[in-house]
C-alpha cells in the first residue's frame, strides 16, 4: 500500500472522532446556555406571555421596563451591598483560614496531624444544614441577629477551602521550604513570601466557589435575619414568589442582574480557577 494512502486512511478515523468531540461539545454548551436564554427572553416578556400556554418563546414586545421594575419592588441597592459586603468578608476570612490550615496540615508537622485531618475532611460528609441551629444559637449568643457579619463568619470556616489548598501545597517541592529555612526564615515568612504567593491558582479556585456560596446562599440569610435592611439578593428575589401570582419577567429581571457579577467573577479569574482546580487533584 502506497504511504499516502495509509496515511489518509489513518487520519480518516481521526477526522470523523473529532467532528463528532465537536457536535457532541456544541450540543452540550447549547444545553448549558439554554436555560440562561430562556431566563434572558423571559425577561423582557409581558405577563401574559410568560404565563401562557403552550409558552411563548420569542416575545412579541420588548418590555425592558421589567430591568427597571425591579428596582420599585425591591431595595435592590441595599440588598446588593449587603450581598457585597457579606461576600467580602466571607472570602476574605475563609481564604486567610483556609491557607494558614492548609499550610499546616501540608508543609508542618505536628502530633496528632492525620487524626486532625481526618476530623476535618470529615466535616465534608455532614449536610450543612444541621449545623444552622447550633451556628444560630451562636450568632444570638454573641449578639449578632440581623447584621453583616452575621452572614459571613459561619462561612469563614470551610473544609473545603482548606482541602484544595492542602491539595495544591502537598504538589509544591519540599526543597522550597528547606531553601528558605536555610536563608533563616521562620514558618511564617515561609507561608507568606514562598508558598502563599505559588498558590494563586488555587486561591482563584478559592475565592471562586466561596463567592458562589455566599453570594447564592438562601437558608441562612433567611434564618438569621428578620431586618429587610439586612436581608441580600436571594431573599429579596425569593419573597417576589407570591401565593397568589408571580410576576415571572419581573422576577426573572432581578434573577438575571443577580448572577452578573458572579459571571464577572468567573470570567476574570477563570484561568486560575481551571489551572487551581486541576493541580488541586493531581495527586
């Protein structure tokens, strides 16, 4: 057989798997947007075509005045800065605690190390909600029912937080850290200056899921606080679900300007949090 043509009959194969990669990806990101799209055109339709059936895709009229309906509703602004404030403060403790214990359970050693790890990863099988009545109890304890902190500082401490980073530092050549003892630094320069600043990647994927858990948290905004002034954006666009009728475009609006920043987010630090996550499960 000619070289060229058993090289052609070769790639052939090669050809037709990767069209078929290609269509079975397109159906799958089509499948993902979908929803996304359908929320959008549910938007900027009127309440009748939101409600009709069978239903309207594509709206007759736009009606962009449901972006700016949202906002006669619901305190949007303030809610949106209580969400703000509340993620800052979430993501920023959680990463602090989160690297200093990963840090220790990687890079340290200590008695009782793998036992304490243990108990820590196993808080990872324990739904969370049982542990909103004894968090609750806390909070009312230390006097903090209906204010910002109230929102974020059960969310600060995370196990999971703690095991992607734990992953990432386990990766990292234990002679960095013998490098640095022998320039004279202490554990803490070592944390700070050597290793904290090679695990960007999984700090993005940190900062990431920890912003989606805070900013999408429903249950325990609505357990702890009854103050509409401190409520954020899920409780507000949960209480436009009435008994008697929903006004879906309106509500969908609202759903939509929420996730915004989340995509922001996504977009900005996405390299880092694919590159975080996959070194995160290297080992």
């Amino acid at each position: 057989m000619p070289e060229g043509v058993g090289r052609g009959a070769t790639r052939a194969p090669l050809r037709v798997g990767r069209a078929v990669s290609y269509v079975v990806l397109t159906v799958g990101a089509l499948l993902m947007v979908a929803p996304f799209l359908w929320q959008f055109l549910t938007s900027v339709k009127s309440l009748r075509e939101s409600t009709v059936a069978p239903p309207v895709i594509w709206p007759s009229t736009w009606h962009w005045e449901n972006y700016a309906r949202i906002f006669d509703v619901l305190p949007v602004e303030t809610m949106a800065v209580n969400s703000v404030l509340a993620l800052i403060l979430r993501v920023t403790g959680q990463v602090l605690v989160a690297s200093l214990a990963a840090y220790c359970f990687a890079r340290l050693r200590f008695p009782f190390q793998r036992a304490l790890l243990t108990l820590f990863l196993a808080t990872l099988m324990v739904p969370p909600q049982l542990f909103i009545i004894p968090q609750y109890e806390v909070i009312r304890d230390l006097g903090w029912l209906n204010t910002i902190q109230a929102l974020a500082v059960p969310g600060i401490f995370s196990s999971f937080g703690m095991f992607i980073l734990y992953q990432f530092m386990r990766a990292l050549p234990v002679e960095l850290d013998e490098a640095a003892r022998l320039d004279g630094a202490n554990p803490w320069q070592i944390y700070r200056r050597v290793i904290l600043p090679l695990c960007l990647p999984a700090l993005a994927a940190v900062v990431i899921m920890t912003s989606l858990f805070s900013w999408n948290d429903l249950l325990w905004p609505l357990v702890i606080n009854t103050d509409p002034s401190r409520m954020t954006l899920p409780v507000g666009l949960a209480t436009l679900q009435g008994a008697q009728g929903t006004d879906y475009p309106v509500l969908m609006a609202g759903s939509l300007l929420a996730i915004l920043p989340m995509v922001v987010i996504f977009v900005l630090l996405q390299k880092q949090f694919i590159r975080g996550i996959a070194m995160s499960g290297s080992k």
